[in-house]
C-alpha cells in the first residue's frame, strides 16, 4: 500500500442544520447543532489511513482541547511528528448544513495559518520516504510550495488538491511547476482558469489542456453528480459516472476521493480506472453519513460495498 504524506489542515467544524442558507438580512433557526473534528488536510490524511496507505501528517494545532483532540485521533493509525503546536487557537470551521445534503462552509484558519515552511522541514525525512505528497490551501502556501519542492527533490509524487477556490494567479508558481496530478471539482478547476464552470465532456477536455498549460499534467476533477472526469497522460482522458445514494451529508466527500485515490493509484498510474472506481465508491459512502472524519468509510467497507454491486 501506498506511503502518502498529507500536509493541511485540521479545523473544529462547527456544523448548522439548516432548511436552507438565509438571504441578505434575513433570520433563520438553526433545526441542530453538533462539533466534529475535521479540516480539508485532516479529512483527507484519514481517509488515506482508512483504505490501509500509510500515512504521516504536516499541520498544526493550537494548545488547546481542541489540538490535544485532533492529536489523539490522528495518532490511531497516523504518524503524528509532523504536528506542530502553535500558540493561536486550532482552526475552525463552521458548516451550513442545508436540508437537500448541500453545505456552505466559513473557515477560520487560527494556528493552520502559521504553518511555516521550516515545519515542513522539520519533516523532510517523511517526505523523502513517501509514494505521494499531498496538500491544499487551507494553509499557507509557502508550506506547500516547500513540501512539494522536497516532494521533487526525492523523486515523490505530488497532489494538489486546490481548495478552497483559488485563480492560478494567485498560486505561486513554484507549486504549480511541482505538481504532478491536480485534484479539483469543476468550480475549483473553472476558478483556476476564470472560465464558467462546466461538467461537458467537451468542456472538461479544454480545462485539462489549459491546466496542463500551467505545467501540471495530470488532471482529476470531481463533478459531484455527474461523476468524476480524468486525464493523467494527456492522451487518454475518461469520465465516469458516480455510484447513486441519497446524500445525507456532502462535506467530506471530495477529501475521501482523494484520499482514497491516493491509497490505491500506483506510481505509473497504470491502475487509474480502478483507483477512480474504488474512490468513487469511498465517497460515495461518505455522502450517505453525517459528518466529516466519522462519515469516511474503512478499506473493508469500500470493498465490501463494490463487491455487492457486481
């Protein structure tokens, strides 16, 4: 099974249910509230843990309960040396949870964004021993951009997964230049490239192409509904539907697909159609829970779910 070093975020979400996100001025009731540990960097390093990847963790916590929480639940099956205590608070983000499973997320970054690139040195060695570095920038870049460079210095692949949204123009270059396969959904992959968002083949053909501009060759992208679109050598690019459920909660999805991918794809990628199918599956049991972290389904449940669709 695959090494992965995730470097990101852990944020305290603060979840909302709600029937749907109020108007400009207006006052809703809140129908539930309820605190879960979660985070873009969190979600996915679990979710890569979770299919059987070995996986070590670059982030930061705040000295707090909320730190001393994250630490103790990324320390079953994780390695935790890369975790970094700061002294502002752990991040948090608070989710608006709509009725129809859609949520709408605010994130305070707190000690996420005080991860530095010298943390990231600090970990060097785990880097250097990884199959595969990934990251998003829900904390600074230049923590990226570091991670990755040593992610190339040692031959690692590397996965960005550009979240939340950003223009290619505001990334900084370096990252770009050491990214090997970019993970988005197509809002994030039409930010990039300040075109309107599409899920047509047609479409999604000219966004690969123009990411694959900015010196990335390999493309993801995530269509919610209608599946999941990929191109990983630039010649044989491929859509494929999701599997069906309702959607109870959608918060975790995207970070369970990417850890899950990264769990199973082999390095030369020769195994892409079954790694995208095996995640599609993962996040499609993910979307049928409540929750972040403890929606992200186990290795046994991914299989077991794929075996009863054959």
């Amino acid at each position: 099974m695959n090494k992965v070093v995730v470097i990101g975020s852990l944020n305290l979400d603060i979840i909302q249910n709600i029937k749907r996100l109020p108007l400009q001025g207006e006052t809703l009731r809140i129908d539930e509230r309820s605190m879960n540990l979660g985070g873009k960097g969190a979600n996915q390093a679990v979710a890569a843990a979770r299919q059987g990847a070995e996986v070590s963790f670059i982030g930061a916590i705040g000295k707090d309960a909320a730190g001393q929480q994250f630490k103790a639940l990324l320390e079953e099956g994780i390695n935790v040396s890369g975790l970094r205590e700061k002294d502002t608070a752990t991040g948090s983000a608070t989710i608006l949870l709509e009725e129809d499973g859609h949520n709408t997320i605010l994130v305070y970054g707190g000690a996420n964004a005080e991860l530095s690139a010298d943390d990231v040195v600090m970990s060097e060695s785990l880097i250097a021993d990884a199959d595969y570095v990934v990251a998003q920038f829900e904390v600074p870049q230049e923590a990226v951009a570091k991670g990755f460079y040593l992610a190339k210095k040692y031959g690692v692949k590397t996965v960005l997964n550009p979240a939340p949204v950003m223009n290619a123009k505001d990334i900084d270059p370096a990252i770009l230049a050491c990214t090997d396969i970019i993970v988005p959904n197509e809002t994030e992959a039409a930010a990039l490239l300040e075109r309107e968002p599409s899920t047509q083949y047609e479409d999604l053909l000219a966004v690969s192409d123009a990411i694959s501009e900015l010196s990335v060759q390999g493309t993801i992208i995530t269509l919610g509904e209608d599946g999941v679109y990929y191109n990983l050598d630039g010649k044989d690019p491929h859509t494929r539907p999701i599997f069906k459920v309702k959607a109870v909660d959608t918060t975790a999805a995207g970070d369970t697909f990417i850890g899950a991918v990264v769990s199973q794809l082999k390095l030369d990628a020769t195994n892409v159609a079954d790694a995208v199918e095996y995640a599609c599956k993962a996040s499609s049991l993910a979307v049928s829970r409540s929750g972040a972290i403890r929606s992200i389904p186990t290795h046994s449940e991914v299989v077991r779910s794929l075996h009863n669709e054959d």
